[in-house]
C-alpha cells in the first residue's frame, strides 16, 4: 500500500460532473429486417448481448455504453469494435475540450470513465424509475462526479487497474475457450456420421451396425409435473425438485435433493425414480429452456410443474447428453411458444428426432462425455473462483484508487443521492 499511498498523497484533485466531461448520447433504433447472418458490425441494444449484425455502425471502436432500459439497465461495459448502438443505450465519449485543456490522452481518460462508471454501476442500477420497463435517466447518469487528477497520476492510476480488468478478461476466455471445446466434441461424439463410423468398426461389436433414427417418444416416456410451490419447502422430509431449481442449483447429474416436503405433499406429486431425466420446460429464453438433469438417487422423488420426467430403457445419460447439442437446439427452437416466457411441451419433444446408437456404444459415449465434462467442472471449479478473487482486487484497488483513500481518509466525492443510495445497500435498507 506504501506505493499506492505515494501516488495519491498531496494529489490535487478537480471534480466535475461526467456531463461536462463527456458527450453522452442515446443509441438509435434499428429495423430489424436490415439484421444480416453475415453481418460485419454487431448490434449491441441494451449494452451488454449482441442482438444480431448489420452491414452499418453508428459507434467507434473503444467506446463505453451503458444499458438505458430493461432488466439490464446501468449495466456499464466497453466496445473494443465498431458496432450498432441500439436505442435503449447511452454511450459516453470523452469531451475533446477536456482532453486539450488537461493535456491528457484520449485513450487513458476513455478508461478512466470506464473504471469510475463500473465503480457506479450498482447506484445506476439501483436508480432505475418506472412502472413498466425500467430505466436510467441522462441526468442521473449525467451527475455522477469525475476525479480530474495530474496527467501522470492519471495513467498510473489507469494502468494499475487495467492490469485487474486485463487478467479477468483473459481468465474469462480461457473458460470459454474451454467450454467451447467440450461442446465441440459433444456434438461431434453424438453425430449420426460419427456414431455410424464406431457402430460400424469391426474392432467395437463386430461391427456391421447401423445408427437407428428415432424419435425421444418412441424410445421413452414424458411425464408432466405437476404442484409443489416454494411455501411448500421443508429443512428435511421427503425429497423433491422445483423446476426453477433445475437453472440455478443443479448441474449435469445429481443424486441429492436441496428441497423437502411433507408426506401429505409428496403423495399428491408426481414421482420419478432412478435415471429418470428431469427437464424444465419454462425458461425466459429459447436458450435456456429444455435444461435437464439426470437423476441418479435410488430414492423416488417428487417434481414440480413446469417440468417433465423422461424415462427410457436406453442409456439416460446418452438422451440427456443428446439434449444439450446443437441438433436438439434446432429442433426445440421450431417447437417452442411465447415471448416474454419460453415454453416446450412434452408431445412436442416426444417427435423429436435422436440418432440411437446400439446400447453399447451409448455406453461408450457417456463414459467418453463423462471424462470431459468432469475436466470442465475441474476447470469451471477452479477458473470461476480466481475470476472472483480478481474481481474483488480489482473492486478494493479501485475504490482505493478512484475515491483518493490515503491512509484511512477517503475523500470521495458523490452526490447525496449516491451516498445514500450507497449507504442504504450496505445495510440492507434497499
């Protein structure tokens, strides 16, 4: 901290409010019938997910956004290319005036909004107004206070906390890269051009088999859910899944229950047994809905509405697998109802088609999934916990830096508004 200490003490510091800093624009709407396949510039409308690509960008490389409106909005992030900005963001560029009087250079004080604007990304967040779609107002946005520092005191600042975003971000590709790479093999191993080449070789069964196509209702049974609210819940008693808990608290597999009820609720449930899969079928996105756990307790359990059982005498692993590539997505896109909430229904998922190996070779399969997808749990285990741990250094350094703390004083500078609103969240007043 001696070094931090030196870079910040007897620093003369300017606040100004970022409307007389920066220009900040709304993004305009786009016609969703100029959205291209091969479009070149991204379209980012709420500012954060791409929407689709367009052959026109009305925003430079290196720009920050912020999310106006929506579940998204006060989400702060930064565009490394040229892109759309859609109409329900704000994008903030440096005043060129600023940049002159202050001698400071454009690309290091286009950071430094970026890292104060992610600092205040809860307050905008927490100052959405409206009754239907919630949104951020220009002037809230407007009012939030920029330190104006020493050039140099600036670039160091700028580039103490560029290391922190910088690592994050290549901890967070690798995941990806990573996640991409199972799926890739995923869909490769349950391909019918591949799972005809292993039924075939003469070294696996003798060879001379031949992938069946097939339909999910030909092969097993759909079962719909059916009661049990969250009220319902228990510490212990008799095990049960709720078909939200499906998105946010299980993975592939899973041979244990976070929920319980009693045995007067239990009775009225439907029930699933061992290797059966369960699949939540309402989700708020096409993406999402389908997602599938595959129990493999010895125990019966209940299960919700919202959701199905799928019981087969083939390998369920292999079926559920076969449930995440990109076949199954395809099919289930065709299928699916609503917009604001996403549904599948079981009849539906009953036609659909799935490329059936001997049970052999489903058996091959799964043990062969099985290795790479407890490789990625190792990786999603370990990366995600560094990723945070970053984050947090990046979050303290960042405070430390931005709102002046030298040797326990902080001299920040905020609006009322902030502080309470800043206060109120930390102790639980919100």
């Amino acid at each position: 901290m001696r070094k931090m200490d030196e870079l910040l003490k007897n620093e003369k510091v300017e606040w100004r409010k970022l409307g007389e800093v920066s220009i900040i624009s709304k993004g305009k709407q786009f016609n969703k019938r100029d959205m291209l396949e091969d479009g070149e510039y991204p379209v980012i409308n709420g500012g954060i997910s791409v929407s689709g690509y367009i052959d026109m960008f009305n925003s430079e490389e290196n720009t920050i956004t912020v999310s106006q409106g929506g579940a998204s909005a006060g989400f702060v992030n930064f565009i490394e290319q040229k892109f759309w900005l859609g109409a329900h963001a704000f994008s903030v560029i440096p005043d060129d005036d600023i940049i002159k009087n202050y001698e400071y250079e454009y690309d290091c004080f286009n950071r430094l909004l970026f890292h104060i604007l992610k600092m205040n990304q809860i307050y905008l967040q927490d100052s959405k107004v409206g009754a239907g779609i919630p949104s951020v107002s220009k002037n809230e946005l407007s009012n939030i206070e920029i330190p104006l520092t020493s050039k140099n005191t600036q670039e160091k600042i700028v580039k103490t906390l560029d290391k922190f975003t910088n690592y994050v971000t290549e901890l967070q590709a690798e995941l990806q890269a990573r996640t991409k790479q199972y799926e890739y093999y995923r869909n490769l191993l349950l391909s019918e051009e591949y799972l005809n080449k292993l039924s075939e070789n003469p070294e696996i069964l003798g060879g001379g088999y031949r992938v069946k196509l097939t339909t999910l209702g030909d092969i097993g049974s759909f079962t719909r859910g059916n009661g049990l609210q969250k009220k319902d819940f228990l510490l212990k008693g008799n095990p049960v899944i709720h078909y939200g808990q499906i998105y946010t608290q299980y993975g592939f597999e899973t041979d244990k229950t976070i929920a319980f009820v009693s045995d007067d609720v239990f009775s009225k449930l439907k029930k699933a047994k061992y290797k059966d899969i369960l699949i939540a079928t309402t989700s708020e996105n096409i993406e999402d809905v389908g997602k599938a756990v595959v129990w493999i307790g010895y125990e019966e359990i209940g299960f919700s509405g919202d959701m199905y059982s799928y019981r087969t005498t083939e390998n369920s692993k292999y079926i559920a697998y076969y449930f995440q590539t990109t076949e199954f997505q395809k099919q289930k896109e065709r299928k699916v109802t609503g917009t604001k909430l996403i549904r599948i229904h079981g009849d539906d998922m009953a036609k659909f088609s799935i490329s059936l190996p001997p049970i052999e070779i489903q058996n091959k399969v799964v043990d062969i999934l099985d290795k790479f997808q407890s490789l990625l749990s190792d990786t999603k285990g370990l990366l995600p916990k560094e990723i945070e741990q970053r984050q947090k250094q990046y979050e303290y350094y960042r405070e430390k830096l931005l709102t002046f703390d030298i040797e326990g004083e902080t001299i920040p500078r905020q609006t009322d508004r902030q502080t309470d609103r800043q206060t109120d969240r930390q102790t639980g007043n919100i």
